[in-house]
C-alpha cells in the first residue's frame, strides 16, 4: 500500500530558465498546496491518493505532472502571451482588455528587442493596424513618420502623442537640431528598456489627453523589475548594412561619352561633313561640352561610332561606389532586474554604435536606464523611474546641395574623376603621398563630396535625461492618490564647418557654425481613483490635474574667414558674423476625469472629460474642452451564445468623442515684430505677424465601431474596426490682400474627413508541446477627403488642397508622351474650348488633379512566429497598396542633355532618334535643347506599391543544462536580416518614401544582417 510521501522540486520560467518564485503548487482535487520560495524552490507532502501536482502562475501557462515515484519534480512554465495581453497600458492606469471600449493597438517587447534600430518606431511598422510608418531616410538616428488614422492636419503637426511611462515627451517637437538632416529625440530611448508599445486610436481611448490626442496617442511602458532573485541579462549584436533598393541603372564613362559623340557625329553628318571629318569634329565638340575626356587620345571615336585603335579609359569613376560603403552595427546591453514584493529595481546600460551606408553618416549612444518602485506598505508606495542618454550623430549635407553625397554620387556622370590626374592617368599625389581630390565638374564645381567629407563637419550631440518620481497613497475603502513629478532635460550641442579650400566656404575663406540649446519641460501631474464594486456593478472613477512647462533656449554663433586650412573654432577666424540668441517658453494645465462602469462583465460604459488650456492660443479660446463616451457589449456572456461553443468571446463596442491638436507655433495667435533688423547700423524691429485672438485648437471628432472576437479555443483572436475621424477648426493660411502688408493670417477655417476600415487578426494554426505557429495579419484602409477651406483650391506644390479631394493629391503638368515626327516631349493643355490638345511648348502645359494622390488605399502587416523545440524563426511583412510617388531622381537621370555631366539612366540609350522612331524616349538633344522633357510632370508618377520583409530572425536557445555548464541560466544565438527584400511595382525607387509621395535624395533605406548573443545569469 502507497505511504505518504515528500517530494521537492524547482519551478523556472522556459524563457530565460531562471527560477520562478510565487508559484502555486497544488496537488489536483486535494486541498493541500504551497508556493515556490525565492529560489522558486518547493517542499510538499504528497498522499497516498494523490495523482497530479498542478503547477500555475499569473502570466504562465498552468502545467500539470503526473505523479510517479521520483522524489523530485523540477518544472519550467511558459509565458502565457494571452494572460499578459489581458491587461493593456492605457492613460493614467492599466485596464483588463474584456472591458475596454475602446481602439488600442499593443506591441510587446520581442518585436522590439535585437533590432538594428536607433528607435523603437521603425518596428512599429507593420505590427499595428491603422498605424502607418515610414522610414525615409537611412541616417542613423533619423527621425520616422508615424501617422494613427491618417493625416489629421493641414499645415499643423500630424505626429501623435509619445508618452513615457505616463509622461509625455518635450512639447518643442522631436527633432531639436539645427545640423542634422533628420533627427528624433526618441533615439534617446533604448528600445530594449521597452515593455511595450500601445497605440491609442479612437477617442474613448485617447480623449482624455484632449488637446493633445487628435493624431493618436503612443503609450510606451518600460522595463520595470519582478520579484524574486535578481536577473542579469546581457546581449551583444553586431551586423552590416547595404542599400535595401539598388537605384535606376546609369551609364558608365565609355556610355556616356559616346552618347554625346553620336549625337553630334549624326549632326556633323547631316550638315554635309565627311564621315571622317565628322568624328574629329564630334570627339571636339564632345570634350568641349563635357570639359574634360576620360580617354587616353584626343579622338576616341571613329566613324560610324566604334571606338578608336588603341583607345581605351583612363577611369570610371562610380561615384554610387565612392560615397557609398558597408555600414556597420555594433549593439551592447546589459540589465539587471529583481527584488522583493515590495522593492522591485530594473537596471539597464547600452551602447549602440551605427555606422551609415553613405560616408560621413553615423550615430552612436550611451544609455543608461533606472527603475524603482517600493511598496511601503499596503497604504504607501514610491517609485522613480529614470533615463540617461548621450548620443553623438554625424549627418552628411543632405537635398539639393552639391555637398551631399548621395544628391552627388546620384548625378554626376563617370566621366569625372575623384582625383586630379597626371597625362598618363595617374592620380596626383599630396605631399603626404595621398591622392589628391579633384573638385572638377560642371553639374555641381568646386564639390567633391569625397574630398569635402575630410574637410567640412556636421556633427551633432545630444544630451537627455529624464526623471520621473512618484507617490502613490491608498486609503478609506478603493482610493489612490498618486502624485508625479518629470523633468525632461535635453541639451543640443552643434558644429558645423564649411572648410575655406572648397565647397560652400570658399567664398568666405571658410565658415563655421556653432549652435547650442537646451529644452527643459516640467510636468506634473496628480491623480485621484477610486474603484467600488456593489454586487453585480462596478465603478472605476479617476480625476486629475497636470500642468506643464516648457523652456527652450538658443544660441547661434557664426565666424567666417579661416587663416589656414584644419582650423574650425570660431576664435581662429578672422570676422565674427552674427551671433543670435532665442527663448521660448510654452505653458500648459488640465483638469480630466474618467469614469467606467460595468454590469456582470457584460456591459460597458466609459466617459471622459477633459479641459485643456494652453499658452500658444488666443486670448479668446486658451481653454478648450475634449470629451468622449463609450461603450461595449460581450455577447458571449449572454445565455443566448452560451451553447456556441466554436465562439470563446464576442464584443461589440462603440465610441465617440472629441480630441484636439494644439502642434502649432508657440505665439501663432500673437501679433509679432521681427527684432532682427538693423536700420542704418541702428537696432530695429519689423512687423512680421498679424495677431489672431480667436485662434483655436484644431478638433478631430471620432466615431468608431468596433467587433472584437476569439474562436476555436482562441486559435483565432480579432477585431474588425470602422472609424470616421471629422477634423474641423484645420489651421490654414488663409491669403490677404499685399495691401495689409501680409500674404496671409494663420485661421481655423478648414475641415477634412478620415474614414476607415481596420481589420487585425491572430491565429495559431499549430500549438503543440514541440511546435508552435502564429500568425498575426492586419490590413488599414483610409479614405481622406478635404471636407472644407477658404477656398475651393489651394496649390501646395505639387498637390492641389481641394474640396472633395484629399490632402495630397497631385497637381501636375499631364505628359503626353513624345511626337514620333521630332521625338520632342508633349504634354497637355486645354484649348478655347475646354477641350483637352497637345503642345510641345511646357509652359503652355497645364496642371491637372485627378492623377491620383500620394497616400495609399490599403497598408498593413503579415507576421510568422514559429517555435520548434530549442528554435524560433520570425517573419515580419509591411505591404502599402495604392498612392502614387513622384521619382525625382529618375526626371533628373533622363535630361536628355539639357544638363551636360549630370548622369543619365540606360534608358537613354533607346532616346529617339532618326533611325529610331518608335521610341518612346525624347530625344537626346547636346546643344540648344528647350525640350524640357524631364520637367516636373506626370510622366515621372508611378505606383508605390510595395511589400517589404521588415525583418526575419533565426534563433537557436540552449538547452538548459549546456548554459548551466558555462554558469547561464540562459543562451540564445541568433541571426537576423532587417529589410532583406523589397518587392515594388516601380523599379529603381525606394517606395518607402515621405507621407507626400516624394525624396529628397535623402541618404537610401538600409539592410542589415547580424547575428547576436543574448544571455541570461
């Protein structure tokens, strides 16, 4: 007969194999139990009768062992990715998911962590339905554009709210440099502190940050620490970069010379000369146009085409090649988390250094993270949460200039050399036995980016530390106070030098720049809850008060007039130039309550309000008021859908409201005059802003309907949501007469419409003990539409602002193709008539709408997880369908000749001509060419359509016992590709282009591939 018994054992997690404490043990039908010890440790008897020992905790998946006749039962519990999602961040609090009423997306920390990204927001893209996010620049540290819902604004900011643990980030913007090309103070943060990422969307959600929310709300939660014994983890990351989309195919030297030979060579023809006479005078002609010939004979081409004896290139400069090169990722982090149940601390240091694929581009950090929170007692708690981060980014010149290296090395033909070379070819060298430069070119003269590269500086750093501590008391029956107060400190220390050899200093005998500012913002924010439940019913009830303020600082100073060469303090020049200096200071307060309330678990009702006032508005509207209401209905928990088994939980859910957007300039309401006005070397002032007193906030006002629903044993979770965002109050430059003095007054007089479609849906098509696959899917379809405004159009651009059109709808000259006759270009234009004919004259043309708009009709994701045994592999997928993309660079590849050395595409080589009449290629014209065939038109708008594997990780955890024999409680290798595919309908082009469908030859999007370690002790 079986005796009774003690058995022993240790729970651990199969995460990271360190042991669980907390965790209860149960023998199953009997009422005898324990839980695990700090050491997750435990010690139980076990009866005779006694079966199976039930292993459970909150946020892992309950497991059950039979009992058998071992004395020891060690076991490791998985994380249930559904218990932690039932809880979701929202503002000023946390929320079950079952009784939330409103639209809220959540990213967890896996899709964030190991991913070669300066910040958190390029993974967000894809992850989440209705949020759109575009990387247009492939600068370390570049800013990202994130768009909740489509565009919510005309001429104010469209960026939604970032909030950090419960703070929202400084007001001035988040871009606070002057050197930098592209910039985002969220590189600051350390995407491996992050917990997670919620996106708020519709108003139930986000109203309550009121004049703030109207373009969504991201909630960001980081790391905080976990009782039991303390948990080290340490990750290292290296990887290297190329270009994700190869660029439009150019001619090399040998091509491009000759192009320009056999357009003259056919001239010369035509107008009588020999076929001999004609090549000397075309090769002549050539190396007049070109100024200079990369060939080692004078006449490098024959008669009739062909390359002369003995003719050969004394280079081929790929200038692609010279400004490009592998970039470089190294990422290092090391945290520390752990405690009491009462003393909990996370703390964390990374580095992350990122070498850009384009010379002179990089960004390196240092960041330091440190939480802390202490449950006093039952009554009392307090806790800090702290950040530290100092970065470093160089940011090559960046759009038109002749200093940017990509702009350069995108059209600037073969035929110019990088260096200065001898009769022979050689390049000549310096006196240090160093090839010297050549700054020779007619596209851009005197601009070498390589040489200039060793010369001039963009450098930027930053400094920015943010500490929040907080207090919270609980007391009477179901209150909480809780007080917090933030600091957000950010200094920018800038240099930038125009070196006085070439360039842009030159004219000056060199310039340089210094630029310092600091950002200061002081939130604080106080809080009351109370929570009551009366039988069936429930109440939640918050009030609140926060207020802010922001400074920002600046100072400018400029010198030009270097004595010599490697010199770039402004104390070593000889003129001071001007010395500027500004300070802002932005002021906000708000009142804000909200209230739930459910019946049973079944019926839901939400409320907020919130009152706004805010120091950039007028005098007559520096309060506002924002408000929403929800509700939400489980049907599964009627009796009606209980005997529908296939249906685990259904609800439907409702919400309107009022939000606001208060990005605007911080004295836009207020008569200005300019201070920076000498007359006659006297101090002076101008008038420079008409004030408006009844400036106001712009208001989104959000309807949405919404169906959540889990089936098959919640193998399958989703929602599917209808949203109508009506924003009205758009700020607009509405047009005066110059007799005022002034073009335009700042108004609230524009309304425009966002309407949508969401659809994210989760699936588990396999869980077994050994494999795993999930399936995450979410498609977004908006439809924007200008509602009303001033007028009925407005040119921006190249987009006409147009009622019953949407904000980015291109206004271009239509192409026509080319007349087969001359090979000259066409373009349309409306006769007396109206009707529409042809000309070859472009500024006859006429700008037409109706050619589709920049912003796509559908976007979304479709992301694989898959776990088999020891492995795990990732797919994550972005898909935009739809918009149009103006290809910049293709217009100015296909001059034609109007520009000589500016490079052209391959596509060139089919141009019309005589003896190629059914091209559909103008003409290539060397000499008194007015075609202006590459002219803004659209004949250079395409499809963006595009998919992009976002990101694909391999990864391998050892087994527990092989990182014990090494001292880990936890190894995984891994390798990973960021960006490794793109799949577009336009070739030659990174879709991933600006929101407005255009480039700016900013530095190309980047692949990387790494391989990592991440261990645990």
């Amino acid at each position: 007969m079986a005796q009774d018994r003690t058995v022993t054992g240790t729970v651990t997690s199969k995460e990271d194999g360190l042991p669980l404490p907390g965790v209860s043990v149960k023998l199953t039908g009997l009422k005898v139990g324990t839980v695990t010890n700090a050491s997750g440790s435990f010690t139980i008897n076990i009866s005779s009768n006694a079966t199976a020992i039930e292993f459970s905790a909150l946020g892992f998946v309950p497991q059950k062992q039979t009992i058998t006749g071992a004395s020891t039962y060690n076991v490791s519990l998985s994380a249930d990715t559904k218990d932690l999602e039932d809880v979701i961040v929202v503002a000023y609090g946390t929320v079950k998911k079952e009784s939330f009423t409103g639209a809220a997306s959540v990213v967890g920390a896996k899709t964030l962590a190991d991913r070669p990204n300066t910040s958190f927001q390029k993974s967000l893209q894809g992850a989440a339905a209705g949020v759109q996010v575009t990387s247009v620049s492939g600068q370390p540290g570049a800013a990202t554009q994130v768009r909740v819902r489509g565009v919510g604004s005309i001429s104010a900011g469209s960026t939604p709210l970032y909030v950090i643990d419960g703070i929202a980030v400084t007001s001035s913007g988040l871009d606070l440099t002057s050197v930098a090309q592209t910039a985002d103070v969220l590189s600051s943060l350390n995407p491996n502190d992050i917990e997670s990422v919620t996106i708020l969307k519709d108003a139930a959600a986000s109203a309550i940050y009121g004049s703030r929310a109207a373009n969504g709300v991201v909630l960001i939660t980081t790391k905080q620490g976990k009782a039991g014994a303390t948990k080290f983890t340490a990750s290292i990351t290296g990887g290297y970069s190329y270009q994700a989309v190869e660029k439009h195919d150019v001619l090399n030297a040998q091509e491009y010379y000759k192009v320009y030979f056999d357009s003259y060579y056919a001239q010369r023809i035509a107008a009588g000369l020999a076929p001999d006479a004609a090549a000397i005078a075309a090769n002549t002609l050539t190396r007049n146009r070109l100024t200079v010939n990369p060939f080692n004979t004078l006449n490098p081409f024959v008669a009739g085409g062909g390359l002369a004896p003995g003719a050969s290139l004394l280079y081929d400069t790929n200038w692609r090649d010279e400004v490009l090169r592998r970039g470089q990722t190294k990422d290092v982090n090391v945290s520390a988390s752990g405690g009491s149940e009462k003393l909990k601390y996370y703390v964390s240091g990374g580095y992350f250094d990122q070498k850009g694929i384009v010379i002179g581009s990089d960004y390196k950090r240092y960041s330091g993270k440190f939480n802390l929170s202490n449950d006093v007692n039952k009554f009392f708690s307090f806790g800090i949460n702290n950040t530290l981060a100092s970065s470093t980014q160089n940011t090559p010149p960046g759009a038109g200039g002749g200093a940017n290296p990509v702009r350069f090395g995108d059209i600037v033909a073969n035929i110019y050399s990088l260096y200065v070379r001898d009769a022979n070819g050689n390049p000549v060298l310096d006196a240090n036995g160093n090839p010297t430069y050549s700054y020779v070119n007619p596209v851009s003269p005197d601009f070498n980016p390589v040489g200039l590269n060793e010369l001039d500086t963009y450098l930027t750093k930053i400094t920015r530390i943010t500490t929040t501590p907080f207090a919270q008391v609980k007391f009477l029956n179901g209150f909480t106070a809780k007080s917090t107060v933030s600091l957000d400190y950010s200094a920018v220390r800038e240099s930038q030098f125009y070196n006085l050899l070439h360039g842009n200093g030159v004219g000056v005998k060199g310039r340089g720049y210094r630029y310092s500012k600091e950002d200061i913002t002081t939130t604080y924010i106080n809080t009351l809850t109370y929570n009551k439940s009366i039988g069936k019913h429930n109440f939640d009830v918050l009030v609140g008060q926060e207020a802010y303020r922001n400074k920002f600082d600046g100072i400018t100073a400029m010198a030009t007039g270097y004595g010599f060469a490697g010199q770039t303090e402004l104390v070593s020049a000889s003129t001071p130039g001007t010395a500027s200096s500004s300070y802002t200071e932005a002021r906000f307060e708000s009142y804000f309550s909200r209230a739930n309330y459910d019946y049973e678990g079944k019926y839901f009702l939400s409320g907020s309000f919130r009152r706004d006032g805010f120091s950039a508005f007028g005098p007559d509207n520096k309060f506002g008021n924002f408000w929403s209401v929800g509700g939400a209905w489980r049907l599964k928990q009627e009796n009606f859908m209980k005997d529908v088994r296939f249906i685990d939980d259904l609800k439907l859910r409702a919400s309107y409201g009022v939000t606001g957007n208060n990005d605007i300039g911080r004295y836009a309401a207020q008569g200005l005059y300019s201070l920076a006005n000498a007359y006659e070397g006297l101090a002076g002032m101008a008038y420079s802003q008409l004030a408006n007193s009844e400036l106001a906030w712009e208001k989104s006002k959000t309807t949405e309907f919404g169906l959540e629903f889990s089936v098959l044993n919640r193998r399958i979770n989703g929602e599917i949501s209808y949203f109508q965002k009506k924003s009205d109050g758009l700020l607009f430059a509405k047009p005066l007469s110059r007799t005022t003095g002034f073009t335009s007054i700042t108004t609230n007089l524009a309304e425009m419409n966002n309407t949508g479609i969401e659809l994210a849906i989760n699936a588990s098509p396999i869980r077994t003990t050994d494999f795993n696959w999930n399936i995450a899917f979410n498609i977004t379809k908006i439809k924007n539409k200008i509602v009303a405004s001033t007028q009925d159009e407005v040119v921006d651009g190249t987009k006409l602002i147009k009622i019953g059109g949407d904000r980015y709808q291109w206004y271009l000259r239509e192409y026509a193709g080319i007349d087969q006759a001359d090979g000259r270009a066409m373009w349309y234009k409306d006769d007396a008539s109206g009707n529409k004919v042809t000309t070859k004259v472009y500024a006859e043309a006429k700008q037409y709408s109706g050619l589709g708009s920049a912003l796509p009709k559908y976007y979304g994701g479709f992301n694989n997880t898959l776990n088999y045994k020891d492995f795990d592999l990732s797919v994550y997928t972005y898909f935009s369908l739809g918009g149009k993309v103006y290809d910049a660079l293709y217009a100015a590849l296909m001059h034609n000749g109007i520009t000589p050395g500016q490079q052209m595409s391959r596509d060139v080589l089919n141009a019309w001509s005589a003896t190629n009449t059914s091209s559909t290629i103008p003409r290539f014209l060397p000499t008194s060419n007015t075609d202006l065939s590459n002219s803004a038109s659209s004949r250079f708008l395409y499809d963006g359509s595009y998919m992009r594997v976002k990101n694909i990780a391999l990864g391998y955890t050892l087994k527990k016992e092989w990182a014990n024999k090494v001292m880990l409680s936890t190894a995984r290798l891994f390798v990973m590709a960021e960006n490794p595919f793109t799949l577009a309908k336009h070739k030659g082009y990174d879709p991933e282009s600006t929101i407005d469908g255009t480039s700016n030859n900013d530095i190309p999007n980047i692949k990387t591939f790494s391989i990592g370690l991440t261990a645990g002790f």
